[in-house]
C-alpha cells in the first residue's frame, strides 16, 4: 500500500470519524482539505510553510475563486470536483511557487463526493 492511500484512508477517518491524523500536522506534507463546493475547510501547517503562504489566505476561502482571481493556477482541488476521480495537476502560485499536487475525493456513505 503506497502512502498516498494510507493518508487518504487515515484522513477519511478523521473527517468522517474525528480520529486523530498523525500526518497532518508534518511539517513537510502539505494538506488542504475542501468541502464539495471548493471551499477550504482545514490546511495544515505544512501546506503555509511548503506554499510560503499564510494559513489565512487559504482557510474559508474557495479554490474556485482562487483562480479566478490569479493566487493559484490550475486546481487539484477542481480537477477532483470535475472528474470525481483522484488526480495530479501541476499547480502555481502567484509567489511563483510550482508544484505537482495530488488530491483525492472523499464520499459520503451515498458515493457522493463529501470533502
């Protein structure tokens, strides 16, 4: 079993369960967690510190208007919404950041994208 999956297991279970999540707060994994509509719900100490960006630029904001308004370019987040399947995008930042970022759908109990 990759890592990826043990994470994506170990977060489903917090979201869903309120278990604690060892990784989230490794300093060296950055995590955003977003609601079905784009909405960012948590981001971990490690996204801020990997993205060089405050921890309140992202928390309550909404990916899709992050786009829009140029601060990110190209969405792990969107392109999860859109297809209801995990996936990889090479995002920027507008600090000029690049990154490969992978994201995964977590579903209700209806198969339902949930977060």
């Amino acid at each position: 079993m990759t890592k990826a999956v043990v994470y994506y297991e170990q977060l489903r279970d917090f979201l869903e369960n309120g278990k604690d999540v060892i990784f989230f707060d490794n300093p060296f994994i950055g995590i955003t967690i977003t609601d079905d509509n784009g909405a960012m719900v948590r981001v971990s100490p490690g996204q801020t510190r990997i993205t060089g960006m405050a921890r309140t630029l992202w928390e309550g904001r909404n990916v899709y208007e992050l786009v829009a308004e140029g601060t990110m370019i190209n969405s792990g987040t969107i392109k999860v919404l859109e297809t209801g399947k995990p996936g990889t995008v090479r995002q920027s930042l507008s600090n000029g950041k690049n990154f490969f970022v992978q994201g995964y759908p977590i579903f209700d109990g209806e198969g339902v994208i949930r977060y």
